[in-house]
C-alpha cells in the first residue's frame, strides 16, 4: 500500500471520529439535567453541583428535579399527583453510592432523606424542553433517552408527560420493573429508552421511586434518595 493511500486512509478515519463526536454533542438533550445541579439556563444545564446540606437536613435544593410523595397504599401513577416541591440536594446515606463516584451528579431527596423518613412513593420530576425543529431540520417525534441511576429503595417505573400523549404521563415501556433492586443504592443501574414527545413544547420525566416499610423500627421509616445521570448519546428523533 502506497504511502499516500496510507495516509489518506488515516485522515478519513479521523474525519470519521471528528464526525461522528460531533453527532453525539449535537444530540444531546441540553435541558435534561443530572440531579443534584444548579437551575439550568436558556443553553441547556450548568454542570455545576448545588453544595450538598449536612446530616440532619438544611436549605440546599436541586435546582431542575422536584418531588411528590403519596404513601404505598395509594396508587403510585404521578399524572395523580400533582404537589411538587423542589428535591433537596443532601449528603448521601453512608450505605448509598458515594458523591466522589462521579462529578457530575448527586444524591437529592425529600427533606433529610438520608435520614429516616416515612415509606411510600417518592415521585422525581423533571422537565425538559423538546426544539420545535432540530438543526437538520427534522420535526422531532421521540426522545431517546440514555443514562444511570441508584436509588434507595427501588426505582419502580419512570414515566413521561408529554402532549404527544394528549397531557397524560405514560409509562416507559420495555424497562424492567422494577428498574433496579430495592439494594442497589451502593451501584449504578443503567437505563435506556425511546419515548414519544411533542415538538416545541415541555415534557416531563418522572422517577418512581419506592421507599418500602422498614419492619425493623415501629413506625416503618428508613432513609431514600435517588440519583440519575444522562448520558450524552440521549438525542431527539
């Protein structure tokens, strides 16, 4: 093979990386923010971690995700639930995954969730907003949605509101459920899914996440959270 050849094969391989990056930075989804940020601003999400309140509870709060609570023998659909207050950004349980783990999320929760709060259903919710066009000039239709998440107990289910579903929140098909193990919350659990949405308009993602009954102390509480990190291969179609 000719030296030329050799080199010209290199410089298309390298166009092709070159290329193919860019696809994925384009792709993203700016508005959809890791828990444990600062409020996301009209380019997308900060990056920059909320600093986390000490054991015991304090003033600090996620500034993109908030959360609901409705007890276990309700019925845990979160188009029923519709008091929401910012999620608190807290140090982590020391049974949890630790917050040096990565640098690009935290734990949140209700009030001091690293502490011990009643059992029920603990409902995250995000919103993100969906371009009426994308820079191909595609409409877009669905969202893919590529991440990480642990949680304290389960993650039961998540869910997207969207008016590509006439206002409803719907249940993300083709997960697991529940996602992870009510013993994951040391580990990361991956997840992936495609989603309908309306071009031009907000949706909501919602993390369902089960704090159980702990039978060990009378009145059933134990501590819950749940972090979640997107990838950056998430992308509008």
């Amino acid at each position: 093979m000719s030296l030329w050849r050799t080199q010209f094969q290199t410089m298309l391989q390298a166009l092709a990386v070159t290329m193919l990056t860019a696809s994925i930075a384009a792709a993203e989804v700016p508005g959809l923010c890791n828990t444990g940020q600062t409020p996301a601003t009209p380019a997308g999400c900060t990056g920059e971690l909320a600093t986390p309140n000490p054991p015991g509870g304090g003033p600090n709060r996620d500034g993109n995700w908030g959360v609901g609570y409705r007890p276990l023998s309700d019925e845990h659909n979160p188009c029923l639930l519709r008091a929401f207050v910012s999620a608190w950004v807290d140090t982590p349980n020391g049974d949890w995954l630790p917050n040096s783990a990565s640098p690009d999320s935290e734990w949140i929760t209700r009030y001091d969730g690293e502490g011990n709060i009643p059992s029920g259903w603990y409902v995250y919710v995000t919103k993100f907003p969906v371009p009426a066009t994308l820079r191909s000039g595609i409409v877009p239709a669905r969202v893919i949605i590529n991440g990480r998440l642990s949680s304290d107990n389960s993650t039961y289910a998540l869910y997207v509101e969207s008016p590509a579903n006439s206002g409803a929140c719907t249940i993300v098909r083709g997960l697991p459920i529940p996602i992870n193990s009510d013993v994951d919350w040391s580990q990361w659990v991956d997840f992936s899914f495609t989603h309908p949405v309306y071009a031009g308009a907000d949706a909501y993602l919602f993390v369902v996440v089960q704090n159980e009954y702990n039978s060990g102390l009378s009145n059933g509480d134990s501590p819950t959270g749940l972090r979640v990190e997107f990838l950056s291969t998430s992308a509008f179609q």
